[in-house]
C-alpha cells in the first residue's frame, strides 16, 4: 500500500509540473503582456517594468526561473497588483470561497444522498416523481440562472420576501443564496445517482438473500443495499469536492464575493502572469489530492479494490 | 412423520404493463417430513415462482392470486410480511442459483452469518461466531476458522454456494428450497454440492424442495418428483415412477430428449417440438396440447383434472380418462376429481 502511494504521489507530481508547462506555454501564445494598456505605457517604462520582473529574459529561462520558485513553493510576484505575492493572493481569495464551497459540498452530501435514497424506496410514488422533478430541474437550470432567481426572489424582487442581502458574506444570511446556487447542479446530481444506484442495487440477488434469510426489512435497506449503493456515488462526489471547493467564478461574481475565483478571471484579462499560473497549478495540485483520497475511500467502501496486485 | 408443507390450489400471476402474466395456475402438493421433493420443467414453467411463494418472496408486481400454503400447520398465505421474516432463515431457508451474487460484495462472510444466527436465536456474538464456524466445518470449507472472515470474492463459486447452504442451514430449518443450486457451476462442483445436500439432509433431517431443469440431478438425489409445464402441474411421483413410468406425454417427450450413454452413437436426441405457451394468454385447454402428438378436442378445451394412477403417482392427462383412446407406453388411471 505505502508502494502504491509513493507511485501515485510521483505521478502526481510529474502531472502538475506538466500542467505548469502546458498553462505557461499557452499563457505566453495569447497576444499582449501585462504591461499592454489601452493608454500605451511610454517605451521607456515598459522596459524597466520588463527588466524589473524578468519579462525581458529569453522564454526558456522565464520558464527555468518559475519552476524553480514553485519547487520552492513560491508563486513569485503579481505584475499587476503591486507589491502583492501570489502566495498572498491565493491565502486572501480561498477562504470566502472555501466556506461557501464547504456549506454547499454538506448541503449536498446530507440532502442528496436521503433524498436519492427515499425516492429509490418510493419508486413511482408522489414522492418519488415530486424529488426526481426537483432534480431534473436543479440538473438542468444553469447556476447563475438560479443565482439570478434567488436574489430577485429574496432580496428584494419580491417585497414579501426580501430576507436575504443582494451581495457579500457580511451576514450569515449572505451565505444562503451562494450556497444554493453552487450546490443545485451537484445536489441535483447526486440525488439522482443515488436513486438510480440504489434501484440497482434492490434489483441484486444479495438483497434477495438477506431477505431469504429473514433480515429485517430496515436492515436490508439500511445495512446491505445503502453500502453497495454508495460507491458510484463516491465516484463522482470526490472530484465534485474539488469542483465544489474551488467554486465558481460566475456565482461569486454575481454575489460579489471577494473569492479565488474573481481574482483568476482578472488575471487572465490582465495577462497577470504569475496569478494565472498560481491559481492553475493550486487547483491541479488540490484535484489530484482529491481524487487520491476518492481512492482511499474506495477501498474503504468496497474490499474488492485493493491497492496492489497481491495475492488474493 | 407428518406433512411439512402443503400447498392447495396456488395461483401466482405478476401484473405488468402488458396485462396478467399467470405464473403459477393451480399447484397443488403436499409433502412429507423428510422428503426430497424435486420440481422440474423448463424456463418458465413456474417452478421457481412456486418456491418463491411459499418463502413469500414474490416482488412486485406479483401476487399470489389464491390458494392455501400451509406449512407446519400455518397458512403462509395469512401471515404479514413481517411473520414471514421472521420464519425465514428460521423454519424455511432458501438457496438460488448463482453463488456469485447471492452473497453480498462488501461484508465479510462473518458478517453476513452471524447477522441471520443472531437475527433468529439468542446466541451472542461469541457464541453466533462459534456456530458460523461450526456451519462452514459441516459444509466442509477448510480452515473455517480463518476463511471466516474472508470476503465473498476470496472465495470460488463452489465455495460460495457452501457458505450459501451453512447460512440457510445455521438456523435447522424444517425445511429448505434449493432454488437450482447446482445449475451455475461446473460438472465436478455440482456433484460435491448435491451429495452435501444429500448428507446434511440426512444428519440434520430437513426436507429439501429442488428446484431444477436437470432430469439427472433430480434422479440422484429426490425421493418424489413434481412436473410443471406452463404453470400447472403435469405429472407427480416417486423417482422409479417418474423415470420408468411415466404416464404425461410431457414427461415422456422429456425423457426423450435426454443423451443418454446407452444411446447409439448415431441416434438423435427427440426434442419436443414448439415452445412454451405464453403464460400471458395461457391455453384454455391442457398448456402442453399445442405441442402434444396426442393431442385430443378436450385436450385444447379444458385443462386435465389429476388422474391417480396410485397412491402416489397422479398425472394430469386426458389420455387417462377411461373414455380416452389407448395410447402405447400410457397406462390408465382413475379420475380424482374429473
């Protein structure tokens, strides 16, 4: 098992320096600079700014210094926000975003699976329709779509309603309408996953057997279905974390939430290049650490995966 | 010794989208303690929903219609959902057909065992795992004690089907439905498998139903035997009056289409010709008269009451009646209720 994540850490290392590579590569083809303005900079300015931060360094060696700085875990410095590390930009922009991505990421474990789960035992029962309805509905209707609602419904829109701040996390209220608009799509998903996982799984001869053998009812469902019914789910929820927890920059925009999310978006359109880079290489490496520990849980889940090719 | 299960008049169907599909159209049977009862016919005929019925396993949208299911002097039928739990895995044990699903993935075998010792008996948890152990001993899995704990895929199917058969065996069932038991695994398997039914049901006196579409198995292992075709019953016996004196055309035509050793090496099989009747518009008459050589008017009209032909051979053929023109190898019998 140690052997098998020594294997699955180098490759994970060698997955982020490729995704650095390929950002860096990319970032550099787009035409413009983070010194290009509509009002042109004298040339004199640009180039003390291009000597100052290296930008007048062959490709190549631009290239060599960046990774060395992020064997060192250093980011380097924004171009465009003075006097400001990435480092300090990615600690200022994760916080807002993880909270709301954390709140949405419980929402949808503690909603979506009962949910799946009652409208799997119900099939074909008001409830059912009434859960798989909703859930067509949250998988279909974009996130801003939603986000829109909420804050004309809520926030004003409508008089009656008006419970919640249009934007901004200075209430806990602030957080609700985030919140439901990043968890919809997910929530949506994994409640339908999980009826259809577990209407799988009732159909099993095993369930057939425990019901053979006198199991209580309760204990069939509870016990053997919900278990084998899980691991689907767990597919998809781990890189969903990830998703999740990097949240999103349209909902965050549209709730003017000071997230990572923002910052990233702003960084593209200023050719910011050491934002750009940061943010990406920070959202692989939190990827990867994500679906690796779906893979711990895996084996947790089902004792027929198992890490090496032992002897069974 | 005195009738374990008794089974009048049973009609099973299952309401689907496209209307009633009669599983199960009047079985009636009864057998004693410590009999071997096997139940053959094709795919289809109804013999695994009869068994299911009498666990009271029918998913919807299945139903049992009508009749009477007594066992050990209870109607089954009566009981709620939850009476019925608690008699299975107690007094009626079942096994199904593949060993390789009927064990569920993510518990060890420990698990699942104690869970139904414990489910139907006081024993604690020391005690249920003792018992478990004890169990896989008699179903002769080696180093029981360590295997235990082992998951169901770190055993081979014949293995699984033993863990199957010490589970629905730990709680002394009265008696045991074997669903096909043998059917999924190879040739030597079934064998080992069958003679440990056999002994187990000697030492620990249960009577077995056996469900199976194998002519052979039947022959090894049952003391009577019941045929099914089309949802009813055709022809029940002993072994010696089923194999050497069968008196329904079906069980005829079975045997038949049966390879045998001392068969000439150029003669062919004899299959029965047609196919099954669709049991959503069952025949009005016999179900096995479209495919009968002998074939009759009444035949196609009416469905034959049970003929005896002795105490305890009967057979549902008009062939039977005194009326009825004389057919070769087809001996004659009194109407029971016809």
């Amino acid at each position: 098992m140690a052997k098998y994540f020594i294997k699955r850490f180098v490759v994970a290392i060698i997955t982020i320096l490729i995704i650095a590579t390929l950002t860096f590569v990319m970032m550099h083809s787009i035409p413009g600079g983070p010194f290009t303005r509509e009002k042109a900079l004298p040339e004199a300015q640009i180039q003390i700014l291009e000597e100052k931060y290296h930008l007048d360094d062959p490709l190549i060696k631009q290239y060599g210094d960046y990774m060395a700085g992020l064997f060192r875990l250093d980011l380097g410095p924004s171009f465009v926000k003075i006097g400001v590390e990435v480092n300090e930009l990615i600690a200022l922009g994760i916080p807002p975003t993880a909270k709301i991505g954390l709140f949405a990421l419980i929402l949808i474990v503690i909603l979506g699976i009962p949910f799946g789960i009652i409208s799997a035992l119900k099939q074909n029962k008001p409830i059912d329709y009434i859960v798989m309805f909703m859930a067509t509905l949250g998988v279909t209707i974009p996130s801003f779509v939603v986000a829109t609602l909420i804050i004309f419904v809520f926030a004003g829109g409508v008089p009656a309603l008006n419970w919640l701040p249009t934007f901004g996390l200075t209430s806990p209220l602030g957080y609700i309408g985030p919140v439901l608009a990043l968890a919809g799509y997910s929530l949506s998903f994994v409640t339908r996953l999980t009826r259809s996982s577990m209407l799988e799984v009732l159909r099993q001869d095993y369930i057939r057997t425990a019901r053979a053998n006198g199991i209580r009812e309760y204990k069939v469902m509870a016990k053997h279905a919900i278990k084998n019914a899980l691991i689907p789910v767990i597919t998809y929820i781990g890189p969903m974390i990830a998703a999740i927890m990097t949240g999103s920059f349209v909902i965050e925009k549209i709730f003017h939430i000071p997230g990572i999310g923002g910052y990233f978006i702003e960084s593209i359109t200023n050719r910011d290049y050491t934002v750009i880079m940061g943010i990406t290489v920070f959202y692989a490496a939190f990827y990867i650490i994500m679906v690796l520990l779906v893979d711990v849980a895996y084996a947790l889940v089902d004792p027929r995966i198992k890490f090496t090719k032992g002897k069974s | 010794m005195g009738k374990i299960l008794e089974v009048n008049n049973l009609h099973t169907s299952f309401f689907t989208h496209l209307g009633e599909v009669q599983a199960v159209r009047g079985s009636d049977f009864s057998m004693e303690e410590g009999d071997i009862l096997g139940i053959v016919g094709e795919s289809g005929s109804g013999k695994s929903v009869t068994a299911l019925s009498v666990i009271g396993l029918i998913d919807e949208p299945g139903k049992i219609k009508e009749g009477d299911i007594i066992f050990d002097g209870k109607d089954l039928t009566e009981l709620s959902y939850k009476e019925l739990s608690d008699l299975r895995g107690n007094d009626i044990s079942m096994i199904f057909q593949d060993p390789m699903t009927s064990l569920n993935p993510v518990f060890t075998i420990k698990n699942q065992m104690m869970e139904v010792i414990r489910r139907h008996t006081d024993m604690s948890k020391a005690e249920a795992k003792q018992h478990a152990i004890k169990m896989l001993e008699i179903v002769g899995i080696p180093e029981a004690e360590a295997r235990i704990s082992s998951y169901p895929h770190e055993f081979s199917g014949g293995m699984r089907q033993r863990v199957m058969i010490a589970t629905a065996l730990s709680c002394n069932p009265k008696l045991l439905i074997a669903d096909e038991p043998s059917t999924a695994l190879d040739v030597t398997i079934q064998a080992q498998i069958l003679d440990l039914m056999l002994s187990l049901q000697k030492e620990i006196k249960t009577s077995i139903i056996l469900i199976t579409h194998d002519l052979g198995v039947i022959a090894e292992v049952c003391t009577s035997i019941i045929v099914m075709y089309g949802g009813m019953i055709m022809e029940k016996g002993t072994v010696d009056e089923i194999f050497y004196e069968a008196s329904h055309p079906y069980t005829i035509g079975l045997h038949k289409s049966v390879p045998s050793m001392s068969r000439k090496s150029n003669e062919r099989l004899v299959p029965i010709a047609g196919s099954p009747p669709d049991l959503l518009k069952p025949p009005a008459g016999c179900p096995f008269s479209p495919r009968c050589d002998h074939a009759m008017q009444i035949c196609l009209e009416l469905p034959a009451p049970m003929f005896d032909i002795n105490k305890t051979h009967c057979s549902a053929c008009w062939l039977l009646h005194e009326d009825a023109p004389k057919v070769e190898g087809i001996e004659k019998g009194e109407a029971k209720n016809g």
